[in-house]
C-alpha cells in the first residue's frame, strides 16, 4: 500500500517532532540531580550548624552534676556566665558595617546558647561575671541606654539574674568614675552584695574592681568593704570576684586552660589589672574564708588553689571562661554550681556538699570555616561535573549523535569545513555551558540562602 503524504504540508515545513524526550532526558540529566544533592547537602549542612550543633552542646552539659530532686524554693542550681562583653562600637576599629555584621554574629551566638543552656538545664538562677558590655565604661548615658536595653534583650528569662560588675562596666580602680557607676548600679543593682541560696552555702560578691582603687571615698569600695566587715553571712561561704585572685607566678591553671600560657600572669593597663594585689587577695581569703572562690576577666578557664592560713585544706579557685565567641578562645564555656548536693558521713550524719561542672560550647570560627569549605567543594565539584558534560557534548557533536539522548542523528556532510565555523561551533558550546554552570551555582546558592534566613529567623 502506497502512503500518500499530507496534502497540508505540501511545500511547508513539517511540523516540529515531539521534544517531549528532550525535556524527559534534560529533567533527568545528571547535572540536574547534582544540583539536587548539592541543595540537600547544603541545607543539612546548616540545619547541623545552626541548631544541631547547640543543641548538643546544651545536651552534653546536662544532667547537673546531682541527681536528687532539687527544691524549688533554693537557690541551688547556678549557671555562671563570665565575660558575655557585648560586642560594640568599642570593640574593634571597623567600618561600620563591618563592626554590625560583628554585633550582629556575637549576639546570635549567645543568645543561641543561651536559650539552648535556660530550656535544657533549667537552672534556678545565672550569675553574669562581670563585664556584660565591651565599652560600657566608655558609653555616654543614652548609647549606654541603647546597650543595656540590648543586653536585657538578649538575656531575657523568667528565671532570677544577678550581676557583677567587670572593668569594663565600670573601670578599674582609680579610674572608676562616680556616673559610671551610678547607673551601672541603677540597671543592675548593688555591685556587692551577699545572697542566700537556701541551703547551707552563702555566696559573698565582692567588686573587687573597685577595692582596688586608692580612693576611700569611693561608693562602690565603701559598699564592699561594709559586706566583708559587717554583713557577712554564716559559713560555709562561696566567693565570687571579677578579678582573680593573686596567686605565684607560674602557677598553673590545669589541664583544661585552652591558651598557649598555662598561667594567668599579674599585668597592668588601662582600666585593668590581671590579678587582684597580693595584700587584697590575702584579706578577702582570711576575712571571708571561703570554701570556694569563682573568677572572671581572664576569658579562659583556670583552676588554681589558694593556701588557707586557717586550715590545712586549700581553697579552690575557678575562673570561668568567656560565654562570648568574639573574646580570643576557640570554645566559650559556662559553669554549673550545683548546691543540692549531700554526703553521708561514717557516722550516718548527712553534711552539704556542692560540686562543679565545666561545660564547653561550639566553635563558632570553626562552623564559619565549614561553610566555607563546603561552598568550595561545592563550586569546585560543579566545575568538574560541567567540564565533563562540556567534553561529551564536544564528542557526541564530533561523532554525529544527539546532545541530550542516545539515537543517532544522520548528519549531512558538508561541503567544506573551515577553521572558523569550528571556532563558532565551540564558543557557542562554551558560552552555553558557562551558563548552565552560573544557572546551577544560582540554583544551589538561593536554596542556600534561603535555608540560612529560615535558620536566622526560626532558631
């Protein structure tokens, strides 16, 4: 039987043949599905560094170092955050932008812990060491203001707070000016003060940043003074001073130190000293006599121990590390002080007893580098991927067979090649396959963002 062809398309062009295939094989191409995984990868990569990552870190610090059941009415379960030293204007000498992007990190990254540390480990109270602000000495009153309002922001909780002042809040000895103070005191409350936690431990709060001023006349100094001679309560006693304590030169810190110097050397400078003066130091222990002392300023850990000229028993000193990741330590870290603790003697008598747990939180430098590796990795893999698909093309054109399928496609010969119609030819292709390796880099990239801004937002 002979066909008789369409008389419609007599002397026209016939109808364009069915390109469903084309787009069928272009949705399962293999540079389709790459970018795909690279969108999958991504996007697990920040869920990881956004929330897995301090999640855990809240997770591993849990349980508190007790696990009786504790009594809601004391005040025996304590986080201490030392350092916080909101990042400001003070901090750095950026261009702006520079120094709000800086803000903008160091607020998330502690706030992000904070929120994680609060739900997880529910503590009765957290004790700030000092320092909250990185110029808060330096602010006049209404950017002040605007950084207190910042911080309460950024440690908001329905649970109790209690402040100390650092060398950064208020000065360092003769250089602690009375309005500074003033309104330090007017935010945060008295600079020393005792406070009763409910079980047989006290803590003792000294400024020793202002004991250490000349000035007799000094508020701050008059008031600690007046709560080491007149308002100390019973024993056992718990200290907690900004500054160290003075110990020996060369006396190390532990194991646990993070920097290169194992010790925390006596310096000076302006509005701060290292240690508290060796004469200071040995009156707080004799007059307080405490049975531990906590620290701040150094932003990294420390334990040392102190001679007791009462008893042979020495007395611990723990400086606690920076809460803040802009403060030159890899890992920030808090304190657990557990009061709720109890011993049973020889005799059957039950005495108190605490105990302390360090707790490390995440890296932040560390993550940023990990996103910066991956979004290496990931151009550098799609580079591959496009040269690959680059150099099949060229050969499937070479051979006579199609782009995007397997049928082969009966090329006419023509009748003469030249240099210049092979150059087109490959420029064209080229010029095609930079924009299909930008067009995948955009579509791996919005996800990307996209996924960061809900992370930002949401967590």
């Amino acid at each position: 039987m002979i066909q008789v062809p369409d008389s419609r398309y007599q002397g026209t062009t016939p109808p364009p043949a069915d390109d469903s295939k084309h787009r069928f094989n272009r949705f399962r191409s293999p540079t389709v599905n790459f970018v795909n995984v690279l969108r999958l990868v991504w996007i697990l990569a920040l869920l990881h560094g956004e929330f897995i990552i301090f999640w855990k870190a809240a997770y591993q610090c849990a349980p508190w170092p007790s696990s009786g059941n504790n009594n809601d009415q004391m005040l025996d379960r304590l986080l201490l955050i030392g350092d916080p030293q909101m990042t400001d204007a003070f901090s750095y000498d950026r261009p702006g932008v520079l120094l709000r992007i800086s803000e903008f990190f160091s607020d998330l990254y502690m706030g992000r812990n904070y929120r994680h540390l609060q739900r997880r480990l529910e503590p009765k109270g957290t004790i700030f060491m000092g320092d909250l602000m990185d110029g808060g000495r330096e602010w006049d009153d209404n950017g002040w203001k605007k950084q207190a309002t910042r911080f309460r922001h950024l440690f908001k909780s329905n649970r109790p707070q209690y402040f100390m002042a650092g060398n950064h809040d208020l000065g360092f000895g003769d250089g602690i000016q009375a309005h500074v103070m003033e309104r330090f005191q007017g935010e945060y409350g008295p600079t020393s003060y005792t406070l009763s936690t409910g079980t047989p431990y006290s803590i003792v709060v000294v400024d020793t940043v202002s004991l250490s001023s000349s000035h007799t006349d000094l508020a701050t100094k008059r008031q600690a003074w007046d709560v080491i001679e007149r308002h100390l309560p019973p024993q056992p006693r718990i200290l907690m001073t900004h500054v160290p304590l003075y110990r020996p030169p060369g006396t190390s810190c532990g194991p646990d130190r993070q920097g290169r110097s194992r010790e925390i050397r006596q310096g000076r400078g302006y509005q701060y000293q290292n240690l508290v003066n060796a004469d200071l130091s040995r009156q707080l222990l004799d007059r307080i006599n405490p049975v531990v002392v906590f620290s701040g300023d150094d932003h990294d850990y420390c334990l040392v121990k102190h001679g007791n000229n009462d008893k042979d028993e020495e007395i611990p000193e723990i400086s606690v590390p920076t809460f803040s990741m802009a403060q030159g330590v890899h890992y920030p870290g808090v304190i657990l002080l557990d009061l709720s603790i109890t011993k049973q003697e020889e005799d059957t008598t039950t005495t108190a007893a605490l105990a302390t747990k360090l707790c490390w939180l995440p890296d932040q430098i560390a993550i940023f580098i990990g996103y910066g590796c991956l979004l290496g990795l990931s151009l550098a893999s799609l580079m591959v991927v496009h040269a690959y698909r680059w150099s099949v093309h060229r050969s499937r054109r070479a051979f006579g067979t199609n782009d995007v399928g397997d049928d082969p496609v009966i090329l006419p010969r023509p009748a003469v090649f030249t240099r210049a119609a092979n150059a087109r030819s490959s420029a064209s292709l080229a010029k095609r396959q930079l924009y299909s390796f930008f067009k995948d880099v955009a579509d791996v990239a919005s996800i990307g963002i996209l996924a960061y801004i809900i992370c930002l937002i949401t967590l």
